[in-house]
C-alpha cells in the first residue's frame, strides 16, 4: 500500500524558506507561491514575467507532461508580485533564479533536492511532509493549501498544470477563477519576510506596499 500524502502547511514552508539563503531561497520562494514543478521554476525567465498585469507565462518547453507542454500563462499572487519587484536582478542574466554554479556548466540550471532538504531539516518541520522529495513538497503544500481554503479545483489544477481530462475540451481558462484562486495563498509569515528581504537587502515598502502586512503605506 501506498503511504498516505501528508502536504506541508503554508507555515512550515515558511519555516524552510526562512531556514534557507540565496538563491536556493528564491528557489523556494517561487515554488512555493507558484505550485510549479522545481525545473520549471529554474528554467523561468525575466521576460516571462509581466509585472504590469500580474501574470507569468509558462512556456511549453518547460512543461513535463502533454498537457504542461502546451503552455499557459497564469496570474500570480500579489505577494509574489511585489517581492519580484524586489528581486536582485542581473541585468547580463535572463534567468530569475541566478544559481552561483559554473557558467554554461552541465549543473548551472539544476536545483538540487538535498540542498532544499537541509533548510528543511535546519527548519524543524516535521519530516513526512518533505523528506522523500523536498522540491515537490512545496507543490503539495501549495495544492493542499489552497484546496484547504476552499479554491475552485479546476482552477487550481490548470496553474499547476495538470491535465482537466474530458472537462479540460469544453473549459476556457479564463471561464476559471484563477485570479480569485491566487489571492487565497498568504503573505510569506513574518519571520520568512524578514529573512527574504535580508537577503535582497531591500527596504520593506515599495509602490505603495507594506510587505509585512500592517496595511497600505500611508
């Protein structure tokens, strides 16, 4: 028999992130408000990223599955949002995760799953929610958590790029309520901010946003 899935909580992949550094947290800053697969997230560039509206593109080849591999464009928290206006960004790299691994080397754009696996186990969560695959654990929490919350499954299977089946012919994406559905993920908790934002070395308020959640800036 197989073991049952035990997901983590939007808090204990806060505790991981907060418990990782560089650009292995960006790693998991980015799973954990998007659902998408580890490789995808790597493979993600500037240019698929529209700030203005507030939607990322997923290109098709970075999709895994038949129906990934279409491609889609899907829109992405406001959290998310405002600390990619935040992102460190180097101007000479396409890439929105820079990794400091060799240039054009074979592992450049490889997001190792031991590395994600120490911040989880500096982080203290409990271990069945990520040991055997602690990239894809986010998936879980973020697909957990939203149905939790009470999300449109439909809506929630088409961002993280499962197939809809027979429904998925007779659905228009933009008949799901993805927008709505984005909304319900949290903030990072205030203890993952504060280490974010350490390593972006950035102020907490920007355009108008209090990243910390106290309300507008006035």
């Amino acid at each position: 028999p197989m073991d049952p899935v035990v997901a983590p909580t939007w808090d204990e992949m806060d505790a991981c992130i907060e418990a990782l550094k560089g650009w292995q947290q960006r790693v998991a800053v980015l799973l954990r408000f998007t659902g998408l697969r580890v490789q995808q997230v790597m493979g993600l560039r500037w240019d698929d990223v529209d700030m203005r509206a507030g939607v990322l593109t997923i290109r098709g080849e970075l999709g895994k599955s038949t129906s990934e591999r279409r491609g889609r464009r899907m829109p992405m928290s406001p959290h998310l949002v405002a600390l990619l206006r935040l992102w460190p960004r180097d101007e000479e790299e396409p890439w929105l995760v820079v990794t400091t691994r060799m240039k054009g080397g074979r592992y450049e754009r490889v997001a190792r799953g031991r590395d994600v696996g120490r911040g989880w186990e500096r982080s203290g969560v409990r271990e069945d929610a990520w040991r055997r695959r602690p990239n894809h654990a986010f998936r879980k929490g973020y697909i957990s958590g939203l149905k939790r919350a009470g999300a449109d499954p439909d809506a929630v299977e088409f961002l993280v790029g499962h197939s809809l089946g027979l429904r998925g012919v007779y659905i228009d994406p933009d008949a799901l309520p993805l927008t709505t559905v984005v909304g319900l993920v949290p903030r990072l908790n205030s203890m993952a901010l504060e280490a974010v934002l350490e390593q972006f070395d950035a102020g907490v308020r920007f355009e108008g946003l209090d990243l910390r959640g106290r309300g507008p800036v006035r």
